[in-house]
C-alpha cells in the first residue's frame, strides 16, 4: 500500500533527516521517498502490526503531518481500533469525512 502525505515544514536539515529516519526504522515501511511536498510511504501491510502503526500514528502527530490518508486502514479488522474516537488520532484521521 502506498500512502501519498503532504509534508509540513522542517525547522533544519536534522530535523527532516530524523522524521526520514524514524519512518525507516518502522518494520513494516518498505520504502519513503519524498516528492515535492510529499512524502510517499510504501507500508507492507502483512507487516504492519498495533505497534508498528502506533509508532507511525505518533511520528507522523509528532511532525504535524496530516493523519487523513491513513483513514483508509481504520476499514481493515485488524486496525478496527483505530475507529476510537478516543484516541489522540481520531480527530486529525477523521476530520473532513462526510
């Protein structure tokens, strides 16, 4: 699966380094390239499990890029959890939906 997010606004080169860093270090990313002000995340989906998604739900919160696009996982079983509206993420995933 691959994911298209509009990126935010670095504050230094180490700062968009680290956001690179952190989503390579989550087992279940293929892949991340940044395009223009996108980033494009290519998620093993088989590989990703609760923890994998939550540290990618917190690296992309922690850099104030967009959740939305990850809205499509809420519909899978196995990230049915995600739907609670009680989660830190819930808003910024769900906003805008209709």
């Amino acid at each position: 699966m691959i994911l298209q997010i509009a990126l935010g606004n670095f504050y230094s080169r180490g700062d968009e380094r680290r956001l690179f860093q952190g989503l390579e270090e989550i087992i279940a990313i293929r892949s991340v390239r940044g395009v223009g002000r996108y980033l494009l995340i290519d998620i093993g989906i088989s590989a990703l499990d609760k923890e994998a998604m939550c540290e990618l739900l917190a690296l992309l919160w922690r850099y104030e890029i967009p959740l939305a696009p990850l809205r499509a996982l809420a519909e899978k079983k196995k990230f049915d959890w995600l739907n609670d509206s009680q989660g830190y993420w819930h808003s910024a995933m769900f906003k805008n939906q209709a």
